[in-house]
C-alpha cells in the first residue's frame, strides 16, 4: 500500500465525493420543492373550495339577516385543522364577524376590527401573508353581498419540507459514504496502470516510433498501449510526410523564382513606405540597370517614377478595388524616360495590415506611339467620310431634283398624246378595221402605264425631298382609312379581312399612309385569282426597340430568291399581262419606312402567298 500514489487516490475520493454529495443536495432540494409546490398547489385548490362553500352558506344567512347564527358557523368551521381565522365583512368593508382560533385554545368571535380592505375586483384571490395563505371569496347572491376572508395555517407544508430535506441529507451521506469506499476499492488497479502508463510514456520520448512491447500488461493498459504504438507511427508518417512537403515546396519555390525572374514584364516587391525589395531580371533592364543590387532599396515615387502619381489616389483605388492601374513616366538610370503602365497590389497580413505591395510594369512608350498614329488616321478617315458623304448627298439631291424635273416635263407631251389619240379615235372609228382599233387601243393603254409610271416617279422622287411632320399616329384607324379608299377595287370579290390590334406610333401619318396603301394595294392586287382572298394585318414579335408590322395574303407570291429584288426602283417579278403595276411602289414603302429609321423584307412562296414586315423606332 505504501507505493500506490496515495495524494490522487485521496484527491479522486474527494473530487467524487464532493460531485456525488452536491448531486445529492441539489437533487433532495429539487425534491422538496417539487413536493412543496404540490402540497402548495393541493392546498390552494382545497381552501378556494372551502372558502367558496364558507361563502355560499354565509350567503344565505346575510340574505336573512340572521348574524347569531352566522357566528355559530363561522365558529364551527374554524374548528376545522388548518383553518386559523374566518372574517366577514361588508362589501364596503365594514366587519360583520371575526373569528380566530389561536393554540391551544378554541376560536373566538369578535366585531372590535372597524374595517376590512377586501380586493379591488368582483373576483376571489389567493395569496400568502404572514405564513398563512390568505383565501379573499366574495358573498354573492345575485349582487356581492360582502366578502369572506379565510386564513390557513402553512403548518402543514413546511413540516413536510422539513421531513423531506432530513431524509434528503441522510440519503445524500449514504450514497457519499458508499461511493467512496467502491472507488477506494476500484482505484488500486489504475493508480497501477497509471504508474505503468508514465513508464510507457517515457520510453516513447527517449525512443522515436519505437513500439512498446504490451504482453502481460492489464486489458486497460493493453489497449492504451495499442493505442499509443500507432499514434507513434502516424507520427512518424507525418513527420516523412512534412519532409515531403517541404521538397515540395521548394520545388514550387524555385518554379516561382523561374517564372519571376523570365517574365516579359517587369515584376517588384515593395515595403509599405515604396522601398523596392525585390525586382526581376526584366524590370532591371527597362529601368536601364546592370545589377539587381542598384535598384533594391530606391524609393518607386521619388527614385524611379519622373513623375509620381497622387500616393493617396493610389491608395483609394487598392482599398477599394485590390489593384490600382496607372500609368506613369518612369526615369531610367541615363536620365530619359519611358511610359509605363503600372499595376499595384497590396499584400496584407493576417491583421488586415498592409505588408508590403506587389507590382507589375510594362513599357507601352511604343503602344502609345502607335495608338496616337492610329488616332490621327481615324481622324484623316473620318474627315474624307464626311466628304465623300456630303458629296453622295449633294448627287442625290441633283438626282432627285432631275428625276422629278424629267417626270414633270414628260407629262405634258404625254397628255397631248392621249388627248390626239382620242380626237383620232372619234374621227376615223367608222373606218378603222379591227387591227386598227387594236393598235390604237394599244398606244392608249400605253400612254395610261406611262402616266402612272411618271406619277409613281414624282410620288417616289417627293419621298425623298418630303419633310417629315413627326406625330402620334393611330395605325388602326389608317389602315381602316386605307381599306375605305380602296374599298371599289374589292367589288364583287370575296375578300376576308384579319385585322389585329395594331399599335399607336411615332411618325408621318402621310407617309406611312402611303406605306401601307402600297402594301395593301399589292395584296389585293396579288390574290386577284384567290377564292376567297385573305388578306391579314397584324404585329410581329420584335425586340423592345422597335414596332414591327405585317401585311400577309395568300396570293400569287414569289421566289424568296429574288427577295432581295422587291424593294428596288423598276424591279417586278411578275409580267405586266398577269399583274399591272409600275415596280415603284414597293421602292417607296422603302423609302418611307427608311426615313422613319426603320427597316423592311419580306417573306412569301410561289402559289402560296407573301408577307411584308416593316418595322418603326420606338419612341419613349
């Protein structure tokens, strides 16, 4: 016994019995007010019951006014165990009888209490004053006659919680007292492993990954040892591992060192004051040194920049964005100067402080030489644009003005024809044979198909040279005007009309006027053949920039081949005998549409219809 550690044997005893004996205490002092809060609650819900059955007789004797012998009950039920006074008052308070039992003698009525303050609500209430619980029940009968005021005796309960802690502490010893001689008895064989656990330990320091031999050891002592053998060779594991790390990071080191020092930019490492620690091999050269040793140490603002940037400014863009770019005029060691552009970045330590700034600098005097020819070219480029684009503008003005000149000056030769053909007609029609009237026939529709085309130039010549009067235009309503005005061509036809809600927009009412007669126009004319003929007007899907309308018929069509053709002066796919027309019109809806800055195309399929899309800005 004289070798076992006796002070953790002790200690351990201690420590237990001190955990074991405030386990006991606080558990037998949760017990007893458990049971005092039950006895308690018990309590109140038996004197509410007593004191509302005390009221409920004294009820009837007030209404009766019979006080004699509402003393006598009052002096019978205090008799009862717990019962220590019984009062009765008023509803305003004024005493009628007060009834006390002390100890040891036998309760007495007495009236010498003036006053009484019972509660302030219609309600009864329960409360503890004076170690009694105090029971306030209201006497009603229809209206609150007075009140009853019952005192209890807490006698009861607080023996019961003096019972409770007794048998509490008691327990508590015994279980102490028990505990600590099964530890004693359970202690010598770990002191005993603890010892040999010490030895175990200071074989493992001496002796690196050693594994100790376990054979004859305790089952407790087998396992830790067990234990203790492999964490020793995951140490050792760990430790090879770490030597493996640090080759490879010396590896990457030196891959670092490799990249750093052959980049084609110049790469430095400042001090958080701008003292320049590191540079590679590229950034010496541009600033025109021989040895990296003349450059550590020079101050980036005042040593290298020609003229340095506000450090301030600099700083605000690193908080704010991580890296600051600028360029600035950076001095070589012979005195002249190269633009650079330079990219900062901070590197901070585990604070959040500024440890130093890691940097990037590239000569960009060549670049910049470049970008100011390039400048300058455009500027020349753009200049001979604008000239050639006046002079293109001043032709077509003069082309314009010739067309509409050319079309003015040929309608009236062309109306003295018509006019000599018809008196010619009227003249020898009684001797003209039937080849005759052909051929004049024939130079009179001529003359109309040259009048029309003259008109159609004039109308496509005045496209050009129309001033726009831009207003909110209702489509709706100016395709219903167009359908009206064309209404005569549709006679005696089966013609079906789809019209969808078409849109309100920003242009010439005229000249979209004039659009969209074309394109109906043409519909109609193209499904001449077609029963029935539809014909439908709508909105296409376009993007939020832009209206774009649709005029689709199930007509004659044409080679999407050619699409590219429909919209040019004189250009017709189809011949005159199957479909007349002058090949303008379509030119101008182009026109119309190309002045209101939008666009248009087509669709179709020979035999099986065509689509017209025109689309207009839209204008918020």
């Amino acid at each position: 016994m004289s070798l076992l550690p006796r002070r953790l044997n002790a200690r351990i005893v201690l420590i237990v019995s001190c955990v074991l004996l405030a386990t006991g205490v606080a558990s037998g002092w949760m017990n007893a007010r458990y049971q005092t809060a039950n006895l308690l609650a018990t309590m109140r819900l038996n004197s509410s019951i007593l004191a509302r059955n005390f009221a409920e007789s004294s009820a009837r004797l007030l209404l009766v006014q019979d006080y004699a012998e509402l003393e006598s009950f009052l002096l019978q039920s205090a008799e009862l165990p717990d019962i220590r006074r019984l009062q009765v008052c008023e509803a305003n308070g004024a005493l009628i009888w007060d009834v006390e039992r002390r100890p040891g003698e036998p309760p007495r009525a007495r009236t010498d209490i003036a006053l009484l303050t019972p509660p302030s609500g219609p309600g009864a209430t329960i409360g503890i004053e004076n170690d009694r619980l105090v029971v306030w029940q209201p006497i009603a009968a229809g209206s609150v006659l007075g009140w009853l005021r019952a005192d209890f005796s807490l006698a009861t309960i607080r023996e019961a919680q003096a019972l409770t802690w007794g048998s509490t502490l008691l327990l508590a010893l015994a279980w102490v007292v028990g505990s600590a001689v099964l530890i004693l008895f359970m202690l010598r064989p770990t002191i005993r492993s603890i010892g040999s656990l010490t030895a175990f330990a200071k074989q493992l320091d001496e002796n690196r990954g050693a594994q100790v031999a376990i054979d004859g050891q305790a089952q407790e002592i087998a396992e830790l040892g067990t234990s203790l053998n492999e964490a020793s060779a995951k140490l050792l594991a760990k430790e090879r591992q770490l030597l493996d790390e640090r080759e490879r990071l010396r590896e990457s080191e030196e891959k670092y060192r490799t990249i750093f020092e052959e980049s084609f930019d110049g790469l430095f490492l400042t001090t958080p004051a701008g003292k320049i620690v590191e540079m590679n091999k590229k950034g010496v050269a541009m600033l025109g040194y021989g040895d990296k040793a003349e450059v550590l140490g020079l101050d980036l603002a005042q040593d290298v920049y020609a003229q340095a940037p506000d450090r301030n400014r600099i700083l605000a863009m690193v908080e704010a964005q991580g890296t600051a770019e600028y360029e600035v005029a950076v001095k070589k060691k012979d005195g002249t100067t190269l633009l650079a552009h330079c990219a900062l970045t901070a590197v901070r330590d585990d604070e959040g402080a500024v440890a130093s700034f890691r940097g990037i600098i590239r000569d960009v005097t060549a670049r910049r030489k470049a970008e100011e020819e390039i400048r300058k070219l455009n500027q020349e480029l753009e200049r001979r644009v604008a000239e050639r684009t006046a002079q293109l503008e001043s032709a077509n003005k003069e082309l314009e003005a010739f067309a509409y000149s050319v079309s003015h000056d040929l309608r009236a030769p062309l109306r003295h024809v018509d006019g000599f053909l018809g008196l010619l007609k009227e003249k020898i029609a009684t001797t003209l044979d039937e080849e005759g009237r052909h051929f004049v026939d024939t130079i009179a529709r001529a003359a109309k198909q040259m009048e029309a085309l003259i008109d159609d130039l004039l109308s496509f010549s005045r496209m050009g040279r129309f001033e726009m009067a831009q207003s909110e235009v209702d489509l709706a309503a100016l395709v219903r005007e167009v359908i009206g005005r064309l209404e005569p061509e549709t006679a005696g036809r089966d013609v079906r009309w789809q019209i969808a809600d078409l849109p309100v927009v920003s242009g010439d009412r005229s000249m979209l006027r004039v659009a969209l007669d074309n394109l109906i126009a043409n519909a109609l004319k193209f499904t001449r053949h077609c029963q029935p003929a539809q014909i439908e007007i709508g909105c296409a899907t376009g993007d939020a920039t832009e209206t774009v309308v649709f005029v689709r018929d199930n007509g004659a069509g044409f080679d999407m081949k050619y699409a590219d053709k429909l919209f040019g002066v004189f250009q017709r796919l189809h011949r005159a005998d199957e479909f007349e027309g002058t090949g303008i019109g379509l030119a101008n809806v182009r026109r119309v549409v190309a002045r209101h800055g939008g666009r248009t195309w087509a669709e179709g399929k020979v035999g099986a219809g065509a689509t017209f899309y025109f689309s207009l800005p839209r204008r918020d």
